[in-house]
C-alpha cells in the first residue's frame, strides 16, 4: 500500500479535537466522583474555600480533594481564585454540576457515560458477537443515570409544553383520566403527571423489575397515591380503557415498537391518545452529523440497539430514528391521524397519535 500524505493543518485540527474528547472523558469520570463525593454541593455551599477547608468540610483526604480541585479548575467545571488559593463555583458551574434535579444539571449524563465505561468489557463483547444485550445486563449507574438524565428535560417540558400541546389531554387530565406512561423506568415522568393531576389514576409499566421497585418506594415516600407501578412487557400492558398513553424516549430501545403501538392502540379508549417522546433526529445521516447526535448515536451502540436486538423481532430502531421512521412504525401499528408536536423544541420530537 502506498505511503498517504497527510494534510498538516487537517491533522492538527482533529488531534487538538480528540485530544480534548480524551481529556473531557477523564474529567466526566472525575465529575462523576465528585458528585458522588458531595463536593460540587459542598463547594456550592461552603464556597470560596481551600482545599483545607473543604476537605474538613467533606471530611475527604485533602491530598486527593487538592488533586481534584486542580482537574476541574483546569477545566472550567470550578473557579480558582489565585490571590486566596481558594475555589468556587460560579452560577453557571452550580447550575450544571450542583444543582441536582434542575433542568441545567448534567450529572446524570455523566453517570450514564461511566457506567458505559464499568461494563466496557461487556459491550466489546456485544459489539464483537453481534448479539444482544438485555437491559438487565447493564451496571445499575446507566438506570439512575437515564433516569437523571432525562428527569429534568421531562420537568421542564412535560407539564408546560408536551401535554398542553395535544388537542383536549390537558383538560382529560384535569377532570381525572386513566394514564399508562409505558416504559416508565424509574417512575419520574409518571410521578410528575399524577402530583399535578390528582384526579387522573397513572399506571407506569416497565419490563425491569428493579427499576419498578424503586419507583414504587419513591412514590411511597412522595405520598402519591394516584399512582400503580407494576411489571409489564411493553406489548402485553393491562388493558385498562386508557384515555391517555404515553412512551417517553424509550420506543426505540424496544424490540417490537410496532406491536407495542398496536398494543397501545387497542387498549386505548376511542377518543384516546398516544403521545410518543423520542430524541430529536432529522431523517437523514447527513443532517445528524453534530455533537448531539453524536452522543445519542454513540449511547445507541451502546445501550438502544442491543437492547432492542436481545427482544422480540429487534427492529433495532435506534435512537436517532428520525420522524419519518417513527410515523412509519405508528402508521403499520394502526394510527392513521399523526400530528407532530412541539416544533420549536430542539430536544425531542414529540408525535401526537390517534386512531
């Protein structure tokens, strides 16, 4: 094979760009034990303060917090004040590393990323055979870490901006409805709408028995009592007349999306309606071809493809499925009148499905 030359200047700019991906992914796993340590909270608490102070304040080895406080004023995630030798963290560094469950904080996508990295050996194995990797199979960091994740973006836009979009939900909702919230995870989402629809009677379904076990004990310890959680394949939810059903960016990780959007359909009343949440993607690779996408493609590999590949069919949609694809699942399931939702909204696309 002939000798390629390489262009200087495009092999700079991508070793300056790696360089940085290498040097961020070792400062998200020291975040992750920083956050796990209580020390972005402390310092948010306690702040400006040495690493003296702070270590009496987390009772941590101050050798190791000193060491700490270093990497992160390195980069960016805290702020060194030179003239005291003393560290803070600025609002903007509170709002993404210690404010926990606000729609800045980004820990939970740090979490999600290290627990990929925990079970790396696992997920070589999965990419080398080809098969698939049932969600169980994962380290308990990527379930509280999805569900970190995710718990603010629902926050943020379930209540304000996804149900007051659908035509009459909101006010179904009010007057008291019968909600199946399907793949409901940790129960975050399924929590958010019964606390604000007292009236309403919410099911969360998820196939992980852990994860519905915690949601059971969080919504004990809320005192929410319009709420059922229970174990449940996707396809085979109790059919229970529901005026509303909901999957929040978990269609894709499921092996048959198809035959659970017909399930969902013939276990809907006759008005009722299917709101489907999925990351954004557009349609087409070309124009995904950006951080964000990056990200999702990347945690698809990992986690969403072989999870759908180790069910039923494995359709594998991905989680860059892009709304032409979605329709299209919908429409062979049964849904004939599809309105896409919620336009001015980057993060997901949001489809309001009826028969």
């Amino acid at each position: 094979m002939s000798k390629v030359e390489l262009n200087e200047e495009k092999l700079m700019e991508l070793t300056g760009k790696v360089f940085e991906n290498v040097s961020a992914a070792g400062s998200l796993l020291v975040a992750y034990i920083g956050d796990q340590a209580g020390v972005y909270s402390s310092l948010d608490e306690h702040g400006p303060c040495s690493a003296e102070v702070l270590a009496k304040k987390t009772n941590l080895d101050e050798r190791y917090l000193l060491e700490w406080l270093s990497a992160n004023a390195a980069m960016g995630y805290i702020t060194y004040h030179e003239d005291s030798d003393q560290f803070s963290l600025t609002p903007e560094q509170a709002a993404i590393f210690a404010h926990e469950g606000e729609p800045t904080c980004m820990q939970g996508l740090f979490q999600g990323i290290v627990a990929q990295y925990a079970t790396h050996d696992v997920a070589l194995d999965v990419f080398k055979t080809g098969r698939g990797r049932p969600w169980e199979e994962h380290h308990e960091c990527c379930f509280c870490g999805t569900d970190r994740f995710f718990r603010p973006i629902y926050v943020t836009n379930l209540l304000e901006n996804w149900i007051p979009s659908l035509d009459g939900v909101k006010e179904k909702l009010e007057a008291g409805a019968t909600v199946a919230d399907i793949g409901c995870g940790l129960g975050s989402s399924s929590l958010l709408m019964a606390k604000t629809f007292p009236k309403s009677k919410i099911y969360g379904y998820d196939f992980h028995e852990p994860s519905i076990i915690k949601a059971r004990e969080k919504a004990k310890i809320e005192g929410v009592d319009n709420i059922e959680f229970a174990v449940s394949d996707a396809k085979n939810i109790p059919e229970k007349g529901y005026d509303f059903a909901c999957i929040f960016d978990a269609l894709h990780d499921m092996g048959d999306p198809v035959g659970v959007s017909k399930a969902i359909l013939n276990t809907l009343n006759d008005d009722g309606t299917f709101m489907l949440v999925e990351p954004f993607a557009n349609d087409e690779l070309k124009d995904n071809l950006n951080s964000q996408s990056g990200l999702y493609y990347s945690f698809s590999t990992l986690i969403c493809v072989p999870t759908s590949r180790a069910q039923e069919v494995g359709l594998q949609l991905g989680a860059q499925a892009g709304e032409k694809r979605l329709r299209s699942v919908l429409n062979e399931a049964g849904f004939e009148n599809i309105e896409r939702r919620c336009l001015d909204i980057e993060s997901n696309i949001v489809l309001e499905a009826k028969a």
